[in-house]
C-alpha cells in the first residue's frame, strides 16, 4: 500500500536572489557580532534580513504585516532554520529597529557598505554625494526622545545619536503641507553602490549637510584605509565657505557653480567664439580658469543638444505668455487720458519697469481735444482743454530671444582638478552627469511598491532606524544589478529583455520580475519529505549561475 502523501507550495519568487546577495555579504552575521549580548529569539541580523526582503518584495507591506507576507514564503531556507512567519511580528521589529537606532545607523551601514565592497570588488575612486527628502503624516513632536539603552561591543559605538526633527522644510517632493525628514545619501561610479547615508532634520540646509556628508565619508574611508580622488555634488554644496574649506583640505570636487553668483552670471552672459564638441556632436564646451576668493577653479560652461531644445522650448512659452500679458498692459494704458504729456510720459515709463531685455514697446503721444457738452460740437467752439492718450506696440525681438535661450541651455560645472590632462573638460562633464546614478536611488527608495512610499513609524528613533533598512534594501538591489550586469558582459552573454531582445544590462526590476511564479513544493510522507522547485526555466538557470553558487543553492530541489 503507497504511503499517503501531503503537499505545502511556497512562493520563492526573486527571494532567494535577495537572499543570496544578503548571505554573501554576511550582512546577519555581521550585525550579530556587533552585539552578542543579545538574546533576542529572532537575532538583529535575521530580523534586518526578513525586513530587506519585505522591502524588496514590492508589495508596499507596512512593517506589522511581515508576518503576513511571509505566511506562504519558504522562511526556513530564506532565513535559516527555526525562524517561522509568526517569529517576525511588530514586536520583533520593533525591538529591531530600537537596536538599529542605539547603535547609530550612519556607523552601521559603513560597516555593512565596507565589507560589501569586499566581497563585490567595489571600488570608490568617485563618489556621489546627494539629499532628498521624504514626508510624513502625522504630528510628530519634537521632543528629545531616549534611545535605548544598549551596551557596547565590538565593531560599533554603542551610544545615543542624534535625534532627528521631524519639521517642515523645502519639499523635493512638493509636499509642503507635510512634516518631512531627510537623508543624505553617496554612491559609488562603479554600480551606484550606496556607502553613506546619514538621516537629517526636515529643514537641514544642502549646503551644510553635504559638507557634512563628505567630511564624514572622508573620515569613514580613512578608518577603512581607502581613498576616494573625487566627490561630486549638486550645486547645493558649492559657496565660497566650502570649497575653501574642500581646497584648503585638499578635497578634489566636481560641482554644478550656482548661477546665483555674480561670477557665474558673469560667465554666462560671456560670448564665446570657439566652442568645442564631443564626437557624437551632442555636447559643447568652452572652459577657463577662474581665480576666486576660495582659491582657483576650473569652470566648464557647457550645453547640450538636449538642453538647447529644452530652453528655447521654455523661452518660446515664457514669451508668448509675457508678451499677451504687455499687450494686455499696454491696451489697458491707452484706454486711459492724461492732463498733460508729463503725465502720460510718466504712466508709461512706470509700465515699463521689469519690461524683459527681449521684448521692445513702442508708443506714441496722440492729443485729443475735450469739449462741454453732449454730441458734435459746433464749428466755432473752442475746446475746453487737450487731453493725452498713449498708444503702445510690443514688438518682440528675436535676436535676443535666442541669447536668452542659448545662455539657459547653458550651465557651469565647476572643479579645483586644474590639469586637464588629469581629467579632461569633457571627462569632466561626463562625470558630473553620473551624479543622476545617486537620483536613481532616490527614485527607487521612493517608489510606490518601496518600503519608504509611507513611512508607518511613530517615533523619530525608528525613522532613522527605518532610513537604515531603506539603504540596505537599495544596497543589496544595487549589488545584485552589478554582479549580474558584470557577468553578462565578461561572458559575452545576453537576456531577454521585456520586449525580447538581448540585453546585457538588464534592471534587476526586470529580473525580479522574471521570477515570479517560481514555487517551491514540500512533498511530506510518513517516512520522507523533499522540497521541489517549481517552473524554473532555463532563462532563470542562466541568471542564476552568472550570479553564482550562493544564491543557486536558494533554487535547488532537496531530497
């Protein structure tokens, strides 16, 4: 007689790719050595491993619904043996994230980043350095909070870092109505591999924190014997201040120059005879060497085929908007009458004033003679007096339209790197254009299905700690992107892309999505039970083997 059999299915989806990537690079284990005191029944690293992969499980579960999104998963082989759905509960977390937070989450995720960067091969020649922010709902006091108290260990300052404010501040996401917190976030060139974060007041000021940012990824790299020939920011970090300060430290950066600046203005309104283009004819440049009160500079003022099209678009709405609203002024101004020329020469240069550079009026004084009384009047009447009557013609002049829109193509990239046979104008530009590699993270971090679309925490202890798993969800998508990008082009290999054409730099989106459906089936009799992966095609085999042992072992059936 044939034993009776039962059956479990399990959704393993891409998880066993997150997996792979989290076991590789040790991230629980490293947690755990930080703090062996702990006697949690779930450890830190687990439980930080189990909020990773609901991160990225783009299923936009708040943290208290882990449990849920683990109920028909494989926990066991994703996070080790003994750890079940219901171990991963809001208290869990909860503690999780408290131990996160007392054990500073900028000093963790340096420690976590370093050895990634180890494992991967990373290097972090030029970084990327860049802030956002994101709201919130809901009150938020802020009164200074305790963390925990925690005892230290090995690897990390155990301690109370600084509370952030939950404040109002300059949205980037336009949301001014809402209480925000920000993060100042760097990247690697090589992958956009995050290797910084460090969360923010909601009000904190760019051109402090990235200063900030960059001195503490300076000291962060000198502590783990590594250097880095340049970081590259937005215009929010360039003042005077900073970059004396970056060249008096001998810091090497690449900045957008604020157009604010009276030098900056300067230079753009400059006309340039020759102007150098890259081989594909898309961007142009002219540079010079600027002597500041900060020190030398080089200034590259560049445009692009992309911008052009862009600021003469923006221009040719701006005219058409402000020349319907003079002519508008200007018809208003004729309907009225005027005692004398004075008067009527007096309204009209009152009109004039904040009149654009690009738009020309011309008018003329025309007199009109009042009479008393109703209807024509008699022949031999005199008038009573002369009145005064303005007629005006906007007229729009071309020549000009174009300056204005040939100097808002244009932008200034500014760097203390003098030597251009060091790095090269056009390097130089190229480089600065990587800077949407640390965007790229932001847009991620803030996607709809992204574990910080709401931010569902109380206290401003865990949105810091919260900030932490965000950036490590990012890392770890990051790292799997590279590896699988890397090994595709050492093996001169492809995958189907979404519309089914070869690929050798596939979005690990894209690849998540591929797995989808794959399943894992428990076969249990009296006597045995084995685990079965389901709908594994060989496009997922090929993935999977680029990626490498560790994270094949995730789909492999066992007896």
């Amino acid at each position: 007689m044939q034993a009776a059999e039962s059956y479990v299915n399990e959704r393993l989806d891409h998880l066993g790719i997150v997996a792979g990537v989290c076991r590789e690079i040790g991230l629980a284990t490293w947690l755990d050595e930080q703090d062996l005191t702990n006697r949690q029944q779930v450890s830190v690293g687990t439980a930080t491993t189990a909020m990773i992969l609901n991160g990225l499980g783009f299923s936009n579960r708040r943290l208290y619904l882990v449990p849920q999104y683990f109920a028909n998963k494989p926990v066991e082989r994703l996070l080790g043996q003994g750890i079940t759905a219901d171990m991963l509960n809001d208290d869990c977390l909860g503690r999780t994230l408290d131990w996160l937070y007392a054990h500073d989450p900028t000093k963790l995720f340096a420690g976590i980043a370093y050895h990634a960067r180890q494992v991967f091969g990373i290097q972090t020649k030029q970084i990327h350095v860049d802030t956002t922010s994101f709201s919130v709902s809901g009150e938020y006091a802020q009164a200074k909070a305790q963390a925990p108290q925690v005892r230290g260990s090995e690897g990390v300052d155990a301690g109370d870092p600084a509370l952030i404010a939950i404040t109002y501040g300059y949205s980037r996401d336009h949301r001014e109505d809402l209480k925000q917190w920000m993060l100042a976030l760097a990247t690697t060139h090589d992958g956009n591999i995050p290797l910084f974060l460090q969360p923010l007041d909601g009000n904190s000021s760019d051109k402090v924190s990235l200063l900030s940012a960059i001195q503490a990824i300076q000291e962060q790299l000198r502590v783990t014997d590594e250097t880095a020939s340049v970081y590259v920011a937005d215009n929010g970090v360039y003042s005077e201040a900073n970059m004396r300060i970056f060249n008096q430290a001998q810091v090497k950066w690449i900045s957008r120059v604020s157009e604010t600046s009276t030098h900056a203005r300067a230079a753009l309104a400059q006309s340039y005879e020759t102007w150098q283009a890259s081989e594909d004819g898309n961007t142009h440049w002219v540079s010079q060497i600027m002597s500041l009160p900060q020190g030398k500079e080089r200034w590259v003022i560049v445009y692009t085929s992309a911008s052009k099209l862009r600021a003469q678009a923006s221009v040719q709405h701006q005219v058409k908007r402000a020349q319907a609203e003079w002519e508008k002024k200007c018809w208003h101004l004729g309907n009225r009458r005027f005692a004398c020329e004075t008067d009527a020469q007096t309204a009209m240069e009152r009109e004039k004033k904040g009149q654009p550079t690009w738009l020309n009026i011309y008018h003329e004084l025309v007199t009109h003679a009042r009479h008393a009384g109703r209807g024509r009047p008699p022949k031999e009447n005199s008038p009573l007096k002369e009145e005064w009557q303005i007629v005006a013609t906007v007229t729009i002049n071309q020549e000009r339209i174009e300056q204005e829109a040939f100097r808002k193509a244009c932008w200034i990239i500014g760097t203390n790197i003098l030597e251009t046979a060091e790095l090269s104008d056009l390097a130089l530009t190229t480089t600065y254009k990587e800077q949407g590699g640390v965007e790229r993270g932001f847009r991620f971090l803030k996607d709809p299905l992204s574990l910080a679309s709401s931010i569902f925490v109380k206290k401003p202890e865990r949105i810091m700690a919260l900030s932490l798993i965000m950036v490590l969800c990012l890392l770890v998508y990051c790292l799997a992107e590279f590896r699988l990008r890397a090994r595709l082009a050492e093996t001169a290999q492809t995958i189907p892309d979404q519309v089914q054409k070869p690929t050798t730099r596939p979005t690990m989106r894209w690849v998540f999505q591929c797995f989808e459906g794959i399943e894992l089936l428990h076969v249990h009799t009296f006597s045995s039970s084995r685990a079965l992966v389901l709908r594994l095609q060989p496009v997922h085999r090929l993935i999977l083997s680029l990626l490498g042992p560790p994270y094949e072992q995730f789909y492999c059936s066992s007896s």
